[in-house]
C-alpha cells in the first residue's frame, strides 16, 4: 500500500478523497464527470450550457489521458492507491502535455466560476466552486483564497488558479501557494 507521508501524496491523497466521497472503493469517470454538471448548476447553468460542455471534454479528456490507466488490478475503480501512484506517473511521464490537460481544465472550470464574466473569480465564487463541487469546507476555503491570492488584490485570476492547480498536482515543496487549493494541507 502507498504511504501517504510526502507533501504531494497527501495533497493527492485529500483531492482523492473528495472524488470518491460518493463510492466506496474507488472513483469511476462518470463521477469525474459529473462535477461538470454539478458546478455548473451551483453557478445556474443547466448542463447542455457550452461552458458545462466544455468543463465535462476537458475532464473527459483528463480521464481519458491519465485517469482510466490508473485502475491496474482491472475491478473498474481507482482505488486511492492507484490514484496516487497514476497522478504521480502522469506528471513525471510527459509533464506538458499533463500540465495542458490541467490547464484546459482550469480555463473551462474558470470559465463557469467567473459568473460576472469579469475575468476573476472572487472569493465567493470561489467558495461555491469548490465547497459544491468537491465538498469542501467554507471555512477552509477561505484561508485558501487568502494563500492563493498572490498580488491581495480580492480575487484571483485564471494565471492564479492555474499556477495554484499545476503546485497543487505536482509541487513536493512544502512551502508552494498552491498547496492550498482546497484548504490547509
């Protein structure tokens, strides 16, 4: 069994556990994908909007790219073993290309969030993305906006976010921003 000790296990190991919050035993793609339907209703979009279409090809294309390979022993689930040990091969296989994927994810999930369409997200925003999104905390969220709001202007930007997600997947320092994408770590 993986041990979960390094700064970016743990960080996987948290992102793992609130995908698989609704199944024992592993995620599965339809969950993955679902987080495109469920973001963009908690932003009032129906789910055949572009940009809750755009969301669910970029996750599908994150599934399709590094997370399905993940599930070695076959059963149809990616166990949090397997999560981390993919996650970790994903980004040390071919980095740039795993890093696009992020990115185009990123933009497609910024482009929901952004619900004034003023090119930030505030912390608002930021707190419905991901409190109902992946469940997590208000109250963790918010130290987070303050880590990940780099220049304290009061919002973040997609570059802001970007970064914070590729620290998030990758970063071993422990001292790195993105770290806090979802909260203290």
């Amino acid at each position: 069994m993986t041990t979960v000790d390094g700064v970016l296990d743990r960080k996987l190991d948290r992102v793992y556990a609130m995908l698989a919050a609704d199944r024992e035993g592993g995620i599965v793609e339809s969950e993955v994908l679902s987080l495109a339907d469920n973001l963009g209703a908690a932003f009032g979009l129906p789910t055949d909007a572009p940009k809750v279409s755009r969301l669910r090809s970029a996750l599908a294309e994150l599934w399709q790219a590094d997370v399905r390979h993940m599930d070695t022993d076959g059963n149809g689930l990616v166990d949090r073993e397997e999560f981390i040990v993919g996650m970790r091969r994903s980004a040390a296989h071919d980095q740039e290309s795993y890093l696009r994927r992020l990115g185009a994810m990123v933009d497609a999930w910024m482009s929901i969030c952004d619900a004034d369409d003023n090119g930030v997200i505030d912390q608002q925003e930021f707190t419905t993305m991901y409190a109902r999104t992946l469940g997590a905390s208000p109250a963790d969220l918010a130290v987070a906006f303050a880590k990940l709001d780099l220049d304290g202007n009061g919002t973040l930007d997609s570059q802001e976010i970007r970064k914070a997600t590729e620290e998030y997947y990758t970063s071993e320092d422990p001292e790195a921003p993105g770290n806090w994408l979802f909260g203290p770590f």
